[in-house]
C-alpha cells in the first residue's frame, strides 16, 4: 500500500510542537491532496488565491516600497 505524501505532511503537521515538523505541513500536504482529489481542487485554489492576496497586502502595509533616486 502506497501513502501519499499529502497525507504524510498532514500528519506530520499535527504534531507542530516537534522541533522540526511545524504548521507549514498541513497547506502542503491539502495541496497535495487536492491535487489528486477532483472536488477539493476548487476550494483549495480560492484559498491559494485569497492567501497570495494577503500576502500581497501585509508585504505592502508592513514594508512599502521606497522611492529610489
């Protein structure tokens, strides 16, 4: 039997308080599966959309850019 690895980072995103296992596993491992799985790809796309535009928008409040010259 073969364990996808999406379901191996879940796992190992649930025990965050090891040093070297932490929460960056469990969005890996849902991209990873919803990679294979048809009915989670639509929601996990508009999460990947709205988090790449929070992102955008801390990196701007948190660090605008400077005029150069």
């Amino acid at each position: 039997m073969r364990i996808p690895a999406g379901i191996l980072l879940i796992l190992g995103g649930i025990f965050s308080i090891l040093p070297f296992l932490g929460l960056w596993m469990l969005p890996l491992g849902l991209l990873l599966i919803a990679y294979d799985i048809p009915f989670l790809q639509k929601p996990v796309g508009r999460f990947t959309l709205w988090a790449i535009q929070k992102w955008a928008s801390f990196r701007q409040w948190f660090f605008p850019e400077r005029p150069r010259g």
